[in-house]
C-alpha cells in the first residue's frame, strides 16, 4: 500500500514538474533578444530577473508536539467558614465589697416573781389605857409580804463589730452583639486531575522529504 501510495505522488510531481517547465519555457521566449540585450545592458541591474528550479530531496525541521498526560493529585482544601451575629444577653456582673460594721450590744428583759417582805416603821402612836392617853414609839406594819414581778435586762451578745458583705454592680446586664465564626464546609482532601507537560513541544532536524522548488531571484 505504501509503494502505491508513494509511485501515485510520484506520478502526480512528474506532471507538475513538466507543467512548470512548459511555463519557463514560455516565459523565456518573452525574454529580450541579443541586440536588445546590448542595448540595455546598462539597465541590466534593473530589469535583470531569472527563475530558479530545485528538485530532489532536502533536510527539513519538523515540529514535534509537547507531550501531555493526566495526573491526579491530592489537595488539601481548608475549612470555609463565615461571620454571624448573634444577639445574647449577658448577666450583670457584681464584685463583693466588704464593709466594717460596729454592732450594738444585744439585751434580753427578763421578768421574774420576787416576794417582797413585810415594811415596818416605827412610828409614834397614842395609846389610850388606864389613865390618860400618851405617846408610844412603837414599830408599826406598813406594808405586809407579797409577790411582785420584777423586771431585768440580761445581756443577750455584747456589742462587736463585724464583716458585712454586699454586692457591687460592675457591668449592668442587658443584650449585646457577638461575632463568631460558624463553620460552612470542613476541611478535607479532594482528587484533582491536572494535564502535565511531559515533553515540551520542539523542532527535529535532519529529516529528509522529496519535492521541488520554485525561486525567482532579483
């Protein structure tokens, strides 16, 4: 097939080479004649022109292309994550003071029953008998025994000073604003398929190829 292929080009050269040869050769009978040669021949730099055939084989460069090949790595993707705003309310913060507070002392009433004893006095007395009445220092009842409630203070706790705490508003509570970071997609490996340049593209040498040629020169 390819000793077909290549007497078919051939063949399809020999054609063109001869078309082109019945080309020059009607080209050279429009070329000037000898006397008009000399006559011009100080104008020959100028109107002087030829045509040049080349046939057979010549080297020539080719282009290789680059050669490429899919490779699947894999990557690291980093978590995503996104700012939202929430509303909370915070707690009132207080601190402990402490303060240094003087106690007055404690009493308790007590009421007890108390017999009280008969009051005597001496007093001056008339006394009526035989004869006629005189004046006698006698010791006289005032008041007889009895029972009387009878009231006391008694000393519950004695007057000191103490510790007393309470608390100091620091920061009032109420609703605020607070940014946080809410994760959106987590971090994880994925396969990536990518074209390598195995091979750079490039120019080859030394390659031979069969063919003509037309130059027209100056």
């Amino acid at each position: 097939m390819f000793a077909a292929l290549t007497k078919t080009l051939k063949n399809k050269m020999t054609r063109k080479m001869a078309l082109i040869t019945a080309s020059a050769i009607g080209l050279a009978g429009l070329a000037p004649t000898t006397a008009q040669a000399h006559e011009h021949e100080h104008n020959w730099h100028h109107n002087h022109f030829g045509l040049e055939f080349l046939f057979g084989d010549r080297v020539a460069d080719r282009w290789v292309p680059p050669v490429c090949e899919e490779r699947t790595t894999q990557v690291w993707v980093a978590p995503a994550y996104r700012t939202v705003c929430d509303t909370v309310y915070e707690q009132p913060v207080y601190r402990t003071v402490c303060d240094r507070v003087w106690v007055e002392p404690v009493y308790r009433t007590v009421c007890e029953r108390v017999l009280v004893p008969d009051c005597f006095e001496t007093r001056e007395v008339t006394v009526y008998g035989p004869g006629r009445p005189h004046l006698e220092r006698r010791r006289v009842l005032v008041r007889a025994a009895h029972y009387d409630k009878v009231e006391r203070s008694v000393l519950v706790s004695e007057g000191h000073w103490n510790n007393v705490e309470r608390q100091v508003v620091v920061r009032e509570g109420g609703y605020r604003k607070i940014d946080r970071q809410e994760l959106v997609t987590p971090g994880h490996f994925e396969n990536r398929t990518e074209r390598v340049e195995v091979s750079p593209g490039h120019w080859e040498g030394g390659y031979a190829s069969a063919g003509w040629d037309l130059r027209i020169r100056n």
